[in-house]
C-alpha cells in the first residue's frame, strides 16, 4: 500500500471526468489509499465523482476561445480560482496532482505546479484542450491518445495511450440483446441521451431503404426528447428499434457488427476498446472542431469511416458496403482493437505509480 496522497482535477464534461475516474481506480487498485477529487459546486463531476471519492469544491472559469471580450474578467476571476485551489491543495497536502483536462482542471494545475507539487496530465482529444495547453509547462508527463495530440505539447514528455475507460465488460458477460437476434447483421446508432440531430436526419432520410434490409437488424438511438415523435413517424419498422436511451449500452456496443456515433472521446474510446468497425459523424460545434480531428485520427488508423453532417448522406451505403465486406470489416475492427487500448488506465496509472510512489 502506498501513502502517497492523490488529488485528481477535472470536470466541465463527461469527457474529463471519466477518464479520472478511471485512473483513479487503478491507482486503487495498484495499492494506493488515499485518492480525492476536486472541481465545481453542483456540476457534472460533482454527481458523478462525490459517491465515490472525497471531494472538494473549487472555483473555477470558463476560457473562450478566440473572444477578447469574454476574456476580459479572465485575470480577475483565475486570480479568485488559484486562491481557492492553494485552500484545497494546502488542506489536502497531496503528493501527486493528475489532471484530465477541463478548465475546472487549471486552477489547481496552475497553483500545484506553482507549489512545486509533481502534475500529469492525460489529454483525451486529438486537440489538445486550452486548459491542459496552459498547464503543460508543470507537468512532468502528459498522456495522449495520439501522435497528433502529443505535437501540441512539444515541450513536455508524452506517452500515447489510449483514452481511459472504465474496466468494460467481456463479450461472455454480456446477454445479447433481443433487437440482435442471431444470424442478422447487427447495427447500433447512437448519439447520446439528447440524441444527435445529424445522424438521425440522415437515417429519416434512409430509412425506406434500411426497412427493405431483411437481414440487418439496426437498433436506433434517437435521444429521450426525440423518441416519441420519431416512434410515431414510423410505426411499423420490423428491422428498427428506436430507443430513446440505452441502459446497457455496453451489450448493444458488443454484440454490433458496425456502430454509428458521434466522435467524442469517451464514448469513441469505447467503440476502440470493443473492437469495433464504426463511421463516425463529428459533432460539427464541438470546441475547436475536436471531433473531427478525433474523427480523422481513427480514419488514418483504418478503425473508422468518416461522414460529415453537411456532406452528401451516404451513411447508410456506407454502413451497408462495410456490412456486405466481410475483409473490410475484419480489417477495421483489427485496427480499432490495436488503437482501442482497454487497459490505458491501467498503463496510465502504472507510470505514475512507479514514478510517484516508488521512489
């Protein structure tokens, strides 16, 4: 057992927290006992993190991008968050800091870095994020998911893993959904809780064609404000289940031949961890246009297929040329599993604690 004290910093996001979280358990399990978080007041990482963790709250501020006048109380307010950072980081004492991004994530980047307080950092985005851009210079690693990812830190180590995941489920523990019965090809879309809009544009506008593929059986996740009025649009899809939500995602995710979905990186994380053959459409206001350049990397990989909201829609004939090339398909997830990485927690978590708690 380590004594090694860990403090975590992330938030705004899914995308941040998720990532932590799945460090922070293999730190866990790797022996070390004292592990807590920091972030936001009634915020995303709060709900997520404070059931499992000690938590502190800090204040923090959003960075805009490339606007002068949203920024012009930035000095201000980072001066109020690195004050209310030094307060948590003096309290807890940690010996490490680890950061996954966010601007909930800098203030205590910044004010650990300044009190001399070892940083790494894990960047989810083949973009890297302003938060961990400004907190490179005190880090003494920063884990990528890329080699275009580790060019924006050109003047710290890196080490490319994969996005860390929570620990996924094997194909074996996973009951095969009834929407995927045996002997069909088997078809997840998803867009998340709210759905996503491009996707399912595109799919309105295949799906005369998607009910006239008998042997495909595609489960359509359309977004819980969307299901209803979509459900009463086509009410006698033999071969399509529309969903609002996917509690078990994970079995869905297993058990499809090929995954629609959007680029972000937890959830693109997943897809890789399972292996599987996706096209991805990048959500096209994500900041920086992160997305796509997520999208892209998986597609120079060979794991992915790429088509754009604005692009001629060709989703559906491109799902059915990779469902009818079976070399394809094997090819592509090959490549996803050699990106996906389902144990970049643990690797992660295995280079801090040799570095940190070994010494």
């Amino acid at each position: 057992m380590s004594q090694k004290k860990f403090l975590f910093a992330c938030g705004g996001t899914g995308g941040h927290v998720f990532p932590a979280l799945a460090i922070a358990d293999s730190l866990k399990n790797s022996g070390v006992k004292n592990i807590s978080f920091a972030g936001r007041r009634d915020s995303m990482e709060e709900r997520l993190v404070s059931p499992h963790w000690e938590y502190d709250v800090i204040s923090a501020v959003p960075l805009h991008r490339g606007s002068l006048m949203q920024n012009l109380s930035l000095p201000f307010n980072l001066a109020k968050a690195l004050s209310s950072a030094k307060g948590v980081l003096k309290a807890r004492k940690p010996d490490v800091v680890v950061a996954t991004g966010g601007y909930v994530s800098l203030p205590i980047v910044l004010a650990a870095g300044r009190m001399g307080i070892p940083v790494y950092i894990q960047e989810q985005n083949a973009v890297a994020g302003i938060a961990n851009k400004m907190g490179a210079r005190y880090a003494k690693c920063i884990f990528v998911t890329s080699k275009e990812a580790a060019a924006f830190f050109p003047k710290t180590p890196t080490q490319v893993f994969g996005n860390p995941v929570r620990k996924l489920p094997s194909k074996d523990s996973l009951v095969r959904p009834m929407e995927f019965p045996e002997g069909k090809k088997a078809v997840l879309i998803v867009g998340g809780s709210q759905g996503a809009k491009g996707i399912n544009e595109k799919i309105e506008a295949s799906i005369k064609h998607i009910a006239a593929c008998e042997n495909i059986s595609v489960v359509w996740q359309v977004g819980v404000k969307n299901v209803e009025q979509i459900q009463n649009q086509f009410p006698t899809l033999k071969n399509v289940a529309i969903k609002g939500f996917l509690d078990n995602v994970y079995a869905y995710m297993s058990y499809a031949d090929v995954i629609v979905s959007r680029a972000g990186a937890s959830t693109l994380a997943e897809i890789l961890a399972f292996g599987k053959p996706s096209i991805l459409l990048p959500y096209p206001f994500a900041t920086a246009n992160h997305q796509e350049f997520n999208a892209r990397a998986v597609e120079h990989a060979g794991a992915c297929l790429v088509e754009l909201d604005d692009d001629e829609n060709n989703l559906w004939n491109k799902v059915e040329g990779l469902l009818t090339n079976s070399d394809a398909l094997t090819k592509m997830s090959q490549a996803a599993e050699s990106l996906g990485m389902s144990d970049a927690a643990d690797k992660i978590a295995k280079v801090i604690f040799d570095a940190e708690c070994t010494k």
